[in-house]
C-alpha cells in the first residue's frame, strides 16, 4: 500500500481530503477537488470512471464517498491495509463511514 503525504494528517486542522484504491491512498488539502488531483495509479473521475474512491478526513470520523465498483468489504479490506501502514499505524484516524454507513 502507498501512501502519499501521510504528513498532512499531522500538519492540517479540520478536514483533508484523500483518494484510494487497492493500491495506495493519497491525501491531499480541502481546498483541491477529488476530481482533479490524480498521483501514482489514483484517479477520481465523475460517473465512476476513476479507479479510486472520493474521502474525507474530519476529526473525528472517515467519509468514503460511494463507487459503484467498491463493495463494503472491498472498501474494509483497503482501509484495514491503510491503517496497518506504519505511516498511519501512529495517527488516531475516527470512525469509518461509507455511503452515509458506519463500516
């Protein structure tokens, strides 16, 4: 799993966002749109062409926006893998949700 500017949780007050597949997580400033930030195999695309999910991260809660291509439990397993990186392993991330639904 590659996780790109895992810094960011560390540095940044209120909410990041971040785009995610099986492959990595990359997380970047509020103030850029999912859609236009692509890095290392990640894109977010409208209408589900990307290969990615859409996230947030707030203080004390995970939103994963929903991807007709992502199921509940591939989305479990990704997250699991996130936060087993020795990257995020350190940082307190809050509850998961995807699609409005705790996971």
């Amino acid at each position: 799993m590659q996780i790109i500017n895992a810094q960011l949780l560390d540095q940044v007050q209120g909410t990041l966002k971040f785009i995610l597949n099986d492959s990595g997580i990359y997380f970047f400033p509020a103030t850029q749109q999912h859609r236009d930030t692509k890095s290392h195999g990640l894109s977010y695309e409208d209408d589900y062409r990307g290969n990615a999910v859409a996230g947030l991260v707030m203080s004390n809660r995970v939103e994963i926006r929903f991807h007709k291509a992502f199921s509940d439990d591939r989305i479990r397993t990704i997250w699991r893998s996130v936060l087993s990186s020795p990257e995020i392993a350190k940082i307190r991330l809050g509850q998961l949700y995807y699609q409005g639904r705790v996971l």
